[in-house]
C-alpha cells in the first residue's frame, strides 16, 4: 500500500477510505512522504516509481498486488492497483 500521506482533512478521508475497504487487513505501507515531503499532485508518481524499485529489490513478491493513492489538497484523487511482474 502507498498512500499519499497527504496532511489535513483530504489524508483523514483518504486514510478512513482504506480502512473501510481494506477493512482489518494492514497491507505493508510504502511511506513516500516520510522520505521526500508532501509533494502534492506528483505524490503518485514518487509513490509508483517506490513500488517498482522495491519490486525491482525483491521486497515484493512477483505477482503481488500494490495498490497506490493520493488525494491532495486541491481536491486532486487517484488510484492505481498494480500487479508485481
């Protein structure tokens, strides 16, 4: 899971909507924002390009779901649920 970490009330609805579909389950967090900051609307391409070099690593399993998103405050929302080749 890469969510955006985004800050204020868009990253509390964003993370209550993970919550509610994922329900109990806590997926591994690839945390983009504790490493480069809030960068908005590019957060999704800095949380994809995360993914890929973990998955290049190794650190998740070939054919594993990833799933990214982000909202920013501009009112800005995106998902992208990748399988790891």
């Amino acid at each position: 899971l890469a969510d955006s970490q985004a800050p204020g009330a868009e990253g509390e609805a964003e993370r209550a909507a993970l919550a509610d579909v994922l329900g109990g389950h806590q997926p591994p967090r690839v945390a983009t924002a504790d490493a480069i900051g809030d960068t908005c609307a590019a957060s999704a391409a800095f949380q994809i390009a995360a993914v890929l070099a973990l998955a290049e690593r190794g650190e998740i399993a070939p054919g594993s779901p990833a799933l990214v998103t982000t909202v920013d405050r501009d009112g800005v929302v995106g998902a992208a649920l990748l399988r790891i080749r």
